[in-house]
C-alpha cells in the first residue's frame, strides 16, 4: 500500500522511519518533509492545509493511507474533505474528522466534552468580550495562579499562567479585546491552577476500541530546570517512571475509556490518535488537554519503543478491527533530545550547515526542521533535530543520546543537558 504522511517535523521523521520498517508499506511519501524523512521517502513540495493539491498527488501516486501528523489540518478538515470526495472515500486518513478536531481546536469543546462525560479536569469557565467584566470578577474569586487559555489553536502559546490578579485581568481584557491570540483568544477559558507533575498518554482507536501507546513525560520550557519560555518541546522520555500499574489503571478507567465511550455517546467518529496531556495531583490523573496526533518530540520516544508493525496497526484502524490487536511494549528506555537553533523559541537564523550526521550509531538521529541542499543538511526552523538513545534505564538511554549529540554541531546549536532531570 502506498502511503502518504503530512508534516514536516521529527514526528513525521519518525512515523516515516517506523513504517518503512513495514512489509505491507509500498512507495512512501511525505509532504513537505525534512531531510531526514528525504533519506527515506520522497519528498513533495505540498502544504498540507492545500487539500486540492493533496488530493491531486493522492490520486496520482495512487495512495490509499494518510497519515495526518499536525493538528492544524484536521481541525480544517481535511479528514471530511476525503471522505466527501466520492472519487476519495476509498482513502484511509489516519486522523479524525473536523467534529472531534475541536477536541484540540478549542479549549471550551474540549472541556464541555469532559464535563459530560465525567473526565477530572480544572474547574473552568469561559468568557467572551461581552462578558469582559463578568470574567475579571471571575478572577477576583479564584485563587492565584491564574491559568488563561486561548479557546482556539494558538501554536502552543496560547496558554497564560499568571500570580498577579490585576496582570490577569489586563491579559483577560488584551485577549478579547485586542486579539492578543488573534481569533483564537475571541474566547477564553479560565481555569483551576492544577499543581503536579505532567505526563502524556498517547491511544489509538477506530472509534470503538482504543490501544494505549506507552506513555511519556516531555520537556516543554527552553532553559534547564524547566525555566524560560515554552517551546513545541525539548526533549521527552518513555516510560515514565512514576506511572505505577494502579496509576496506568486510574489514567485507563477515569480517562482513555470515558473520553472512547464519550466520543461513541456524542456520535462524533474518531479515527486516529488522541493525545492526553496529564497531570498527576496527589495520587490522581486529571486532563490538562486533549490533542489529536501525536506529539512532537514524544513520538520520538514512543514509537521506538512500540514492537507492533505500524502499518498493521493502522490497517486495523481502517477495518475497525483494533479490538483484536494488542500493543507490543519494548522494555526498555528511550529518550530523546532536542536540538534547536541560537535564539529559538524567539527570533533564530535557518540555513545552517549540519555537521557529523553521518557517523553510525546505536542513537537515532530524527530530523525537524532540516533541509537538504545539494551535498549539505541545511538547519531549517527552531527545532532542528532530536537524538534518541535507548538503554535499560533512563540513564544509559540518555547518555547514548547526549553521546551523539557531542557529535554534531551546527553554528548556534543548543539543546538541554537535563532532560530526566526531575524523574
Ligand atoms: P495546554 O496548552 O493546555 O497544554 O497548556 C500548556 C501548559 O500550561 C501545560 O502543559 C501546563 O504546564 C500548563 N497548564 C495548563 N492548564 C493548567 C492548569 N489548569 N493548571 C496548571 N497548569 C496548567
Ligand atoms: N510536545 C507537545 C506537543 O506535541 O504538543
């Protein structure tokens, strides 16, 4: 079968590199790609919010799956497109429909969802401009932290975490009145301050049944110990060692089974990944969000570590048939490091020449924003490229990582030397 991935980052990289391990994956493609996933498949030069030019190749290179990796055309609708397309619901898409998108497109649809279904989140309540005032009283009520969230997709930045009650109510007012989020901030979610430490599940359903992906833990902010600006992600790691089987049990029953069973009750069709950011309060899981793909870098870590033929897997998806497949678990560690460009997640330069990518090693080198030209690997965006190790524990898997990263260098080249640091 012919395949088609979306994206262009070390999440794409690594679904590339996984179903290329497959005997029942044909020619591959990826759109745009990096040259990482170059080594591999063919890259096509299309953006995948163009869904006509999408289709367009899909026919041509007669491919019958579409692996969806970013957020941003599922919550357009590229799913519904296919599907509507009567010379294109043969198609398989890997990735839900524009409905349960919302799960990740905005905030309040995915907490009035928890709500119904009984999933531990924050406490929350949402305000638009005309209830401005409604929400700065709103505030004057909560304890601090206060927590602001963008209703729509902000590209990770949408989130507000402030200590200060009148800081808050000024953002409150600069996100619906001045569109500090753009639309996305037309409407905001104020939310309970959760403390504990987070972690990531990762499943995989039909929409009947649900497989659970090992879990991971990732590093968001820029700097070490987790201090500095947000980032898509600097590093992560799997397993996650303080997920014991009573906690897995908590996370499976309170929130995977209701959130599969509450999809099914609401008849909205899921198809595809979810991914559950977590945090552990005391002894109990509560959802901080909901995502539809995969993370980014923690597939770098989880797929590594899943033993199942990818390509199987979603095969199963298609026929409804995941009920019958169980996920193979690798024992081991693995994690991976992030490494980005000087100045990132700020203003950075791209067209950097990529040194040392060609020794061998046991470490995989997952490439981001990478670019070939000509002979050279050129750095092309913030995140660059992750190095993932494995080893029987967390230290061997990250000394292997941290091994092959002395290796490569590129001008401005910066990655966390903590990654596992608090686990
Ligand atoms: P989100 O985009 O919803 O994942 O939020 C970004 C980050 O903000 C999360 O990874 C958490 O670290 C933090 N966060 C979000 N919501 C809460 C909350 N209710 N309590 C504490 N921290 C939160
Ligand atoms: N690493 C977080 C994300 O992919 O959203």
């Amino acid at each position: 079968m012919n395949v088609l991935i979306l994206g262009g980052g070390g999440r794409e990289h690594t679904f590339c590199w996984k179903l290329s391990q497959s005997p029942l994956c044909n020619q591959m493609y990826v759109a745009p790609g990096n040259a990482g996933t170059a080594s591999i498949a063919q890259n096509l030069a299309i953006d995948p919010m163009d869904f006509e030019a999408v289709k367009a190749w899909v026919k041509r290179a007669n491919i019958e799956l579409v692996v969806v990796g970013p957020e941003a055309p599922l919550v357009a609708g590229i799913h519904d497109y296919f599907k509507e397309s009567s010379d294109m619901n043969h198609v398989t898409v890997i990735g839900p429909e524009k409905a349960a998108a919302q799960l990740e497109g905005s905030k309040e649809f995915a907490k009035k969802f928890m709500q119904r279904h009984n999933i531990p989140t924050a406490q929350y309540a949402s305000f638009t401009a005309k209830t401005l005032s409604e929400g700065k009283a709103f505030l004057e009520k909560m304890q601090p932290p206060y927590v602001l969230k963008a209703d729509g997709l902000a590209a990770g930045k949408g989130v507000l975490i402030l200590d200060n009650l009148s800081h808050a109510q000024a953002e409150l007012e600069s996100m619906l009145l001045e569109e500090k989020f753009g639309s996305a901030s037309n409407k905001v979610v104020i939310e309970e301050f959760l403390s504990g430490i987070e972690l990531s599940a990762f499943v995989l359903t039909d929409g009947e049944s649900a497989l659970t992906l090992p879990m991971a833990k990732d590093y968001k902010r820029i700097g070490e110990g987790d201090k500095g600006l947000n980032t898509g992600g600097m590093g992560a790691i799997s397993p996650v060692p303080f997920v014991t089987p009573e906690f897995e049990k908590k996370i499976n029953e309170r929130i995977i089974q209701p959130t599969i069973t509450g999809l099914k009750k609401d008849g909205i069709p899921y198809q595809g990944f979810v991914f559950i950011g977590l945090i552990k309060v005391g002894d109990d899981p509560f959802v901080i969000e909901y995502n539809v793909r995969m993370g980014d870098p923690e597939t770098e870590v989880v797929l590594p570590r899943v033993e199942n033929d990818l390509m199987d897997l979603f095969l199963a998806v298609k026929s409804k048939n995941l009920h019958q497949k169980t996920i193979k678990e690798a024992q081991e560690t693995a994690c991976t490091v992030m490494a980005v460009s000087g100045g990132y997640p700020e203003a950075y330069e791209k067209g950097k020449i990529i040194q040392g990518l060609n020794k061998k090693s046991e470490a995989i080198v997952f490439h981001a924003g990478t670019q070939l030209k000509e002979k050279d690997i050129l750095t092309n965006g913030g995140r660059v490229l992750s190095v993932t190790g494995r080893g029987n524990n967390m230290n061997d898997a990250l000394k292997q990582s941290y091994q092959r990263l002395a290796e490569i260098d590129f001008e401005g080249m910066y990655f966390r030397q903590d990654i596992g640091f608090d686990l």
